[in-house]
C-alpha cells in the first residue's frame, strides 16, 4: 500500500457526522484521504476542517482535528493520505 497513514480516529458524532482525528501526518483541505477500519473503507476528499471549533486549512501531527465525514466510522479506524 502506498497510502501514507496520517493519523486515527479517537471520536465520531453520529448527530452531526463529524468525526476526530489525532494526526500523525500533515493534513490539508483539498487532500484525498482513505478510512480504514475492521468495518469501514472509504476514501473522499478534505473539504473543511476544524480545531478547537474554527475552521482551518492545514493541520499537522500531534493536533487533533475535526472532520465531516461520508460514512459512519470508529474509534481507531486509520486515516491515509491517497
């Protein structure tokens, strides 16, 4: 696989369809990212983001970060850069 893992799930808001990630890589709107998981797999593009409630165009590893996502995911699931 050429993916790059950039970071992992810790929460998903089902309400809202919005899950965190805790990066380990850098993570920019525009990107393509792939969810992996025991249940999900998925790829779709950044299209906003947000930290500490404001939106942001660039992330890097350690901050944790949220993200409107297509489809359900779970604690742990991993989060690649395409």
């Amino acid at each position: 696989m050429a993916d790059k893992k950039i970071g992992e799930f810790t929460h998903y808001y089902s309400n809202i369809g919005v899950g965190t990630i805790m990066l380990s890589g850098t993570l920019k709107v525009g990107d393509s990212i792939r969810i992996l998981g025991a249940t999900s797999d998925f790829e779709q593009s950044v299209d906003e983001m947000q930290f500490d409630h404001k939106s942001i165009k660039k992330a890097k590893a350690g901050q944790e970060v949220g993200l409107k996502v297509e489809d359900k995911v779970r604690d742990k699931d991993e989060v690649y850069l395409v």
